[in-house]
C-alpha cells in the first residue's frame, strides 16, 4: 500500500500490516497494543527530530525493522545531527517510561506501559546495526576511521552482542521454553544481513 502524505511518500508493506493485524486479534493481554503504541512514540521521536533538523524525506517504508527513509541527496547527515537523530526514538521512548510511571500513580494499568516504554528503549540501544545503538556506533565511529572500518568494526560488535544473545536464547527456550530472548536473537541477526543502504538511506 501506498501513499503520499505532505509531499512524503509512504509505503507499507503487506508483512508488515498482516502482521500487526494478527499481533492486535490474538492478544489478549494488552501487551502488543502497547508494544505498538510505544514503537509509534519511538519513530515519531526519529521523524520530529528530522523534521526539527530541517529534514524532510522523500519516503518513508514500514517494515519489520522500523520505518526505512530515503532522503534527499542534498540532505545534510553529519555528526552531531545525525547522532541526534538516531539517539531521538530512545529518548522518547525513556521520556514516555517516565510518563506512563508518574500516570501510574492514578492509573495503575500505565505501570505495565512504562515497562514496555523502557524495555523498547533500552532494546534499541543495543550496538547491533539496524538498531539505534548499532547506528549511534558506526557514526562515532565514522569521525574517525573509514567506511569500510567502520562497517568492520560494526560486524564485529554485532556479532559479540548476538552470539551471547542467542546463546542465552537458546538455553532458555530448553530450560524454560521461553522463546522471546531466542526471537530477538534471530530478529537482530536478520536485520543486520542487508546492509546495504545507499548514502541516501537510512533506517530510523
């Protein structure tokens, strides 16, 4: 599906609207809801502050990995404004946690949504490309050494941040067939294989 939206074209890919529709009709708990909820206040996070930068995308695409956005060209993605860009959906998600527990106060159901909040946050934070941390590393990184080390040195953090993961994973889907911590595993490793983006693409 496609559409255009301030002179911003978005996309939203099948998988990705099946599978928030399924998440949504078999969850009873309200988790999803509220997972969904919080990764909406952590991409309006990314695209306020782009907007804030002076940026303005071309398109925006919905996926499994969070929204991938096409720039304009002339577009200026250095240092500090990029770090800040990447470091937004976190913020917001912390800020948000901060909210939902002061909420929580008087409606004790907002505790659960500042956990998720956090939890989303924290997760983003992990230095595994595509995710925030994985982003705020190869842009530190890349004030100081060339692109082709900075995407060494990106693999390589990747890789030590995922195999403990999945070890973890796995013993304890054996132990106490938890599968979350061996899903997040797979979810990251797949997102780090297409690495590819031009210099006119990033994911937020």
């Amino acid at each position: 599906m496609q559409l255009e939206l301030g002179g911003v074209r978005v996309r939203i890919g099948v998988p990705f609207a099946a599978t928030v529709t399924l998440m949504l009709l078999l969850d009873e708990s309200g988790v999803c809801a509220l997972g969904l909820l919080c990764a909406a206040l952590h991409e309006a996070g990314h695209l306020l502050c782009l907007l804030a930068l002076g940026e303005k995308p071309r398109s925006l695409t919905f996926s499994y990995y969070g929204v991938r956005l096409e720039r304009s060209p002339c577009a200026a993605w250095q240092g500090v404004r990029e770090l800040a860009v990447y470091a937004s959906g976190p913020a917001v998600n912390l800020l948000a946690a901060l909210g939902f527990r002061l909420l929580s106060l008087r409606l004790p159901g907002a505790r659960l949504a500042a956990d998720v909040s956090v939890l989303l946050g924290l997760f983003n934070l992990l230095p595994c490309r595509p995710l925030d941390g994985g982003n705020l590393l190869h842009c530190l990184a890349s004030q100081r050494l060339p692109p082709a080390a900075c995407d060494r040195l990106s693999r390589c953090v990747s890789a030590l941040t995922l195999l403990p993961m999945a070890a973890c994973g796995v013993w304890l889907l054996a132990h106490d067939g938890s599968p979350t911590l061996a899903l997040a595993a797979v979810y990251l490793a797949a997102g780090a294989l297409p690495q590819k983006n031009g210099a006119d693409e990033r994911k937020l």
